[in-house]
C-alpha cells in the first residue's frame, strides 16, 4: 500500500468508528502533512482518493468535510467477490442497529427497565468513600465486595461459590472471550450452538478456532443426541452454550439436558464455557440452575453479567471457575489490565443498600407483558404461516418465516427507514437460518411499534 493511501485508510477507519461524524472538518492538507511528516501532495492524494470514494467533499476556501453516510462505497458495495470476515458483518449490524429509531433488532434490553439513577447515586456514593489504595486493591479478580455479593447471590439459588473463584470482567463479552482464550488454542474444534449468539462466532474467528454447530430446537433447546455425537466423534476441547433463555431462540434447556450435557462433558473431556446472561430475566417460579450446579469437576467456566438486568452500558461480569482462575486473571493483565474500579465499586454499592430482587421481579413481569403484547401483534400481522416461539424468560424471539425470504435485504431495507431487525444469517457459521429473524421483545408495545410491525409483516410478504 502507498504512503497515501495508507493514510486515506486510517481516516477512513477513524471516519467509520465515528471519531469524525458527518459535517465535521478534517484537518488542513497543511497541518496533516506537518503531523505526519507527508508531503502536501501526499496529503491531497489521499483527501482526493476518499473524496472519490464519497467519504470527504471539498468545499471551496474551507477545507475537507466528512460526507453523510449515504452515498459512501462501503465494503460492501466496492468489494463484492470476496466474502466478508464474521466479524465484519457483525460490526456493519451492530452499528446500524445502534442507530435504529426502531430497536427491534438490538441485543440490548429497553434501557429505561433499568433503575439507572438510583445505581448512579451509588456510584457517586462509592467514589466519595474509595480510597487511594484501591486502585491497586482491585487489579483482577476485581473489587472483593463485588465478588462477595455475587457469590452470595449464586448461594441464594443453590450454587456454593466462593468469591475467591469469581474474576471480575467488561461484561460477559470479556468473560466468554478469556474463558475461550485460556481453554483453546488456535486450530482446536469448539461446538456452538445453531443458531448461536454472534459473540460467540466472532470469538471463533478471532481465536482462529474451528466450529462444529449443534442445531437448536425451538421448543427444547441444544439437541443433545447431536451434541453426543460430535463430541465422541470428534476431537472437541470446549464447548460454548446458553442453556437458560438463549440468544437468539430464548429456549430453555431441562435439568435432564443439562445433566447429560455434564456428564458428556466429562466422560470426553470436554470444557463448558457456559454464557448464563439472561437466566436472572425467568418468567416462571424460579432462576434455572446453571449447568455449573451438576459440575463436579470443575470444567465449567460460569460467565455471567450485570447488563442485562440491572445496568446496561455499565460493562460489569464476571467468570466463576476455580481451576482457570489464575489462567485467567493473567489473561486479563495482560489485555485489559482489569475492569474500571468506580464501576465495580458502585453496583456492590448499589447491591448492599437496595433490592436487587424487587427491581428484578418488576423487570420481570414487564418483559414477560411485553413479550405477550409483541407476539400477538406478530401473529395478527405476519403471513399465517410463520412459526414464533414463546420462550419463558429473556427479551428474544425467533421468528422462522415459513418460506423462502433472504432477511438480510429484508433488514437492508428496513434499515433505510429506521428499523432494525437482526437477520438469521447471523447467527452460523454456515450460510443458513436465512429466512429466520431475531426481534427483541422488550420495549413497550406502542401504536408506532405496532405500525412497525406490520410494515415489516408487508415487507416479509
Ligand atoms: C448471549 C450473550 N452473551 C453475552 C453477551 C455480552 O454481554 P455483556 O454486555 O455483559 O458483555 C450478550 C450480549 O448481547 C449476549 O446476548
């Protein structure tokens, strides 16, 4: 790659990661080929090639300016013949979605369910009484008082955890993606789900893993019989799997799956990564057991969140396992150093003067309303002969349309008014689950968003 284009690269990444928005002024030719010892012609090269390419417009005796998105030669459209990574196309959803006026394709859940202010009280609460030492007192496994007060709500739901096998991450993401790391080595053959939580695939690819996909039942979860035939046929070192409410199906696996899926487990050696984020959202009587509960071996890495029921955005989780314990607080210094100190001291705040439990048990109910009110709206609209399941806690829905439609132009067109929906193509490995939609059940079921549905049932038919 040239000098300049080089250089148009980095301002095109920068222009895509948003650090430049739309309307914004780009730094002079002269100042830029001052900083970065270019020459001016360079310069203008590389303002003139993203300016071909829709990013930056001239405006005469004022400089560069940064373009709206429209009209930009994306990936997409200037490089068609190759097959975009995984993470690519992940990214391209997630920034559109982030967008959306109509969140309906989100991962995240409704943001005002949660009682962000009263936890930022205690944040502010916290950081009056943090003292200068805990900055180094909180390296991993992370804030001690965090630690205690989540293996205390584990006890209260019949899991015996000790705070000392608890590290502290950013969000489950980073407890899933250590776990992954300090399990595997590039090369080794993982089973996810399918469909599976894009984090997971993304994971994959980033690790350099192989995947091997166990299909997903919409009314009973991981088909175990495939799962025992993977991992005796094949040399699998992890597996990654949500028993309780999973992303994107929001099924529910039995306690006799989970029982068999440990003693799999361990008759093949095989390690758990299991991704529990949504199991505090249940809908009946009780929180499922994980299936670290039935772990006598400890090959279990526990990986659960604060962002889905108390404090989305806050990116607190955490990992419990005991044997990688170490392994993992290592891999941790050595790639976030550790997870933000206030943070971590605000929730144990927040955790130790208020009631989890009763703001759980509001969200709770809410989302279950919700989702009712949704799905009704869904089957009054959409074509007679989808299939929609009704999973007994979480925020998603799964959607399998019956016929063959490619959702992702459906979400391409949508997405030019507004609305986000997550298409099926991005829950596997394989091209598959195409004419199957993601939609999260969460926010309030308005006339808008009835309206919405059914413009996307018009589109869908
Ligand atoms: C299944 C699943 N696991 C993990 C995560 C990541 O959670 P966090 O926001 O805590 O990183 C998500 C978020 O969407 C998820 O849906």
């Amino acid at each position: 790659m040239t000098r300049y284009q080089q250089l148009a690269e980095q301002l095109k990444l920068q222009i895509e990661t948003r650090v430049w928005r739309s309307g914004d002024k780009v730094p002079s030719v002269r100042m830029t080929s001052r900083n970065s010892s270019l020459s001016t012609s360079t310069v203008i090269q590389a303002y003139k090639l993203l300016e071909a390419q829709g990013w930056l417009v001239a405006k005469p005796q004022s400089g560069y300016f940064v373009t709206s998105i429209m009209g930009r030669v994306t990936e997409e459209s200037s490089v068609k013949a190759t097959k975009p990574h995984f993470s690519d196309k992940l990214y391209e959803f997630l920034q559109s979605s982030s967008h959306a006026n109509v969140a309906l394709g989100s991962a995240f859940p409704d943001p005002s369910l949660f009682p962000l202010q009263s936890i930022n009280r205690h944040l502010a609460s916290a950081g009056r009484k943090m003292s200068i030492n805990s900055v180094v007192e909180n390296m991993p496994p992370g804030n001690e008082a965090l630690r205690r007060q989540i293996a205390q709500r584990y006890i209260n739901h019949g899991l015996s955890v000790s705070h000392n096998d608890i590290v502290i991450t950013s969000g489950a993401m980073e407890a899933l993606n250590l776990s992954l790391q300090v399990v595997t080595h590039p090369g080794d053959t993982i089973v996810i789900e399918a469909p599976a939580f894009y984090g997971a695939i993304q994971a994959v690819e980033r690790l350099g893993l192989k995947a091997i996909e166990v299909p997903v039942n919409l009314e009973t979860g991981l088909c175990v019989n495939q799962f025992e035939k993977v991992v005796s046929q094949n040399d699998i070192k992890v597996c990654w799997i949500m028993p309780s409410f999973q992303n994107p199906t929001g099924t529910c696996l039995s306690y006799r799956k989970r029982q068999k899926i440990i003693e799999l487990a361990n008759q093949f050696d095989v390690v758990v990564v299991e991704d529990d984020v949504y199991s505090e959202l249940y809908f009946g009587e009780q929180r499922p057991r994980p299936i670290k509960y039935w772990d006598k071996e400890d090959r279990v890495l526990l990986c659960g969140s604060f962002s889905k029921s108390l404090c989305p955005g806050y990116r607190v989780g955490w990992v419990v396992n005991q044997t990688f314990h170490e392994r993992l607080q290592k891999a941790q210094l050595v790639s976030t150093l550790a997870g933000s100190l206030p943070v971590q001291e605000g929730i144990a705040h927040f955790l130790k003067y208020e009631s989890f439990d009763k703001h759980l048990r509001k969200i709770r109910k809410e989302l279950s309303n919700r989702q009712k009110i949704l799905i009704q709206t869904i089957n009054s609209y959409f074509p007679s002969n989808i299939t929609v399941n009704r999973p007994s806690g979480g925020y998603f829905i799964w959607v399998e349309l019956g016929a063959y439609i490619d959702t992702y132009r459906v979400y391409k067109k949508l997405q030019k008014n507004g609305i986000s929906i997550a298409y099926g193509g991005l829950f596997s490995v394989k091209d598959q689950f195409q004419d199957c939609i993601r939609l999260n059940t969460s926010y309030p079921v308005t006339q808008e968003l009835k309206e919405t549905v059914r413009y996307i049932a018009l589109m869908l038919s």
